[in-house]
C-alpha cells in the first residue's frame, strides 16, 4: 500500500509532464484541424458569403443539394452529383496503384547493389509539387507529345489527326488518372516496403523449405503479414480519390466539357468562385459522408479474410 502511495505522485508528474510536451502540438491541432472541422459543419446549415454573417438556413444546402423540399421542382444539383460520379470512377485507381505498390516494394526489398537509388527514384515523383508533375505532364500529352508518338506507333491513335490527351473528353480523366498513379506508386511503395521488412523471414523460410512455391509464400505468408499495411494504404488511397482536386485543378480545370469536373471540385467553385461558402461547406459535408461510408466498406473487406 504505501508502495503504491509512493508511485501515485510520481505517475501524476509523469502524467502532466507528457501532457505538457503534447499541449503546443495539441493546441496547433486545435486550431488548424478541429476549429476548421466544427466551422465548417457549422457553416454546411448557412448561408454565408463573406461579406455579411452567417444566416442559419438549416437544411436548406442540403435540401438544394438533393433536390428535395423547395428545391424539389428543379431536382437535385446536377454538377455536383455529376462531381461526384467522376469522384467515384477515380476510385478504380485505388486497387491498381496498392497492386503495382505491393510489386515495386517486393521487386526493392532486396539486398543488391544501388538499391537505395531505385528506392529513391521510385520516390521523387511523390516530393515532386503538382505544378511541376501538372507542366510536365501537360508537355507529355501534348499532340505532338512523346505519349501520343508513342500510342501513334502503336496505332491506337490516329496520326493525321493528333490531339492532346487532355483535350479530349473520352481521355482526360484516364490521362490525369494515370498521373495520379504514377505520382502516388512511390509513397504507398514506401509504406509497403516498411511492412515486408516487419515480416518475420524465417516463416518465409520455413514455408520454402516445406516445398511452397513462391506464390503460395507470397498468398498465404507475405499477404496476410501485410493485411495492416493494405488496410491503411487503401483507407489512404480511398480517401484521396474521393478528394482528389490538385491534379484536376493544375491539369484541366474541370475540362474538357466537365469531363474531369469532380466533387471537390464543384465546392472549391462554390466557395471561391460563387462564394456560397454555406452551400460548399455542404457539399464538403456531403463528399466527407461518402469518403466514411467507402473507408468503413474497405475496412470490412480487408479485415473480412483476417476473420475467417
């Protein structure tokens, strides 16, 4: 008992000093993460441009939205739901860039010479900022581009009539698509690389010797030591599909024809060009509630085969 009297003061002091070492990183949080968070839902049932406070309208943003209540006779928003189906088609990219991250982390967890230098080659395109991915890129699909000489040679393009990749409405979302997945292999390679090498080799060892062919090492070994990793890199990936915005805003604009015109970027429009900042934090809301509702569909999956 009087041990235990003795340590009390001593995990209190332990407890506020650990505390005082998180509150300036807490209080940042605070203000850059939780204030915009609770501000902007407050702001999804106004009515606010800027200029006069915000007028509380309720339901009013998302009664537009859906097109229901008073707004029900023009039916529901047709570019923001529009946004949000491109939004969606982006999220094919998820499962081919956690395939090919899986590969490039298998093909660089080796112990050969330069090895360092492709790891760090598959990772400069991920420090690389979009206005310089967005440039070039922009050169690359150009009609008299290297990726149109290429696909011309391949004769999947027609050569007397060139045209950018990015100005065609059938392949400018797959063309910022690609960027997407070029830009984001090495980030995910990365985080894929950590989970093999926090896998025990022995097991890997003792499956070969019992005569398993690498696939089934790979299946049933590798694969289920990396089911955490999958689980955080395909939340990740998910999450910034739904939200993707830089690569539409640097690369295309929403164009051509709204062909590459997203949810996010339906609300940057709303607030920055219409300044209906009520009616944008609405939409946000409502691009938020899809990301939950894919990230919770994704846990299931990737922890359903850990269950079985």
């Amino acid at each position: 008992m009087n041990l235990g009297g003795q340590r009390n003061p001593r995990w209190a002091r332990t407890l506020l000093i650990a505390y005082g070492f998180m509150l300036p990183l807490l209080g940042v949080k605070a203000v850059y993460t939780f204030w915009p968070i609770l501000f902007g839902t407050y702001l999804a049932f106004t009515e606010y441009n800027l200029i006069s406070p915000p007028r509380w309208v309720g339901l009013r943003n998302f009664e537009e939205l859906f097109g229901v209540g008073a707004f029900g006779g023009r039916g529901p928003d047709r570019d923001f739901w529009y946004g949000l189906i491109n939004s969606l088609k982006y999220v094919l990219v998820v499962p081919l860039i956690q395939i090919l991250s899986i590969g490039l982390a298998m093909l660089v967890n080796r112990q050969i010479p330069l090895i360092g230098l492709f790891r760090t080659a598959y990772y400069v395109p991920v420090v690389t900022s979009f206005a310089v991915v967005g440039l070039m890129w922009g050169w690359m699909y150009n009609a008299f581009g290297p990726v149109n000489f290429i696909l011309t040679r391949l004769h999947l393009l027609n050569p007397e009539n060139p045209s950018s990749l990015l100005s065609n409405p059938a392949t400018a979302l797959l063309a910022v698509m690609f960027v997407t997945l070029w830009k984001g292999l090495g980030y995910y390679m990365v985080l894929y690389l950590a989970g093999l090498q926090s896998i025990d080799r022995s097991l890997e060892e003792a499956a070969l010797m019992d005569g398993a062919s690498r696939w089934q090492v790979f299946r049933h070994v590798t694969l289920p030591g990396l089911r955490p990793t999958i689980l955080v890199c395909s939340l990740l990936s998910t999450i910034s599909a739904i939200k993707v915005f830089d690569e539409i805003f640097v690369m295309t604009g929403g164009g051509p024809a709204g062909s590459t015109y997203t949810a996010m970027f339906f609300v940057y429009s709303a607030a920055f060009q219409n300044f209906r900042y009520g009616y944008a934090a609405a939409a946000g809301l409502v691009v938020a509630g899809v990301s939950l509702g894919l990230g919770l569909l994704n846990f299931r999956l990737t922890r359903g085969g850990q269950a079985s």
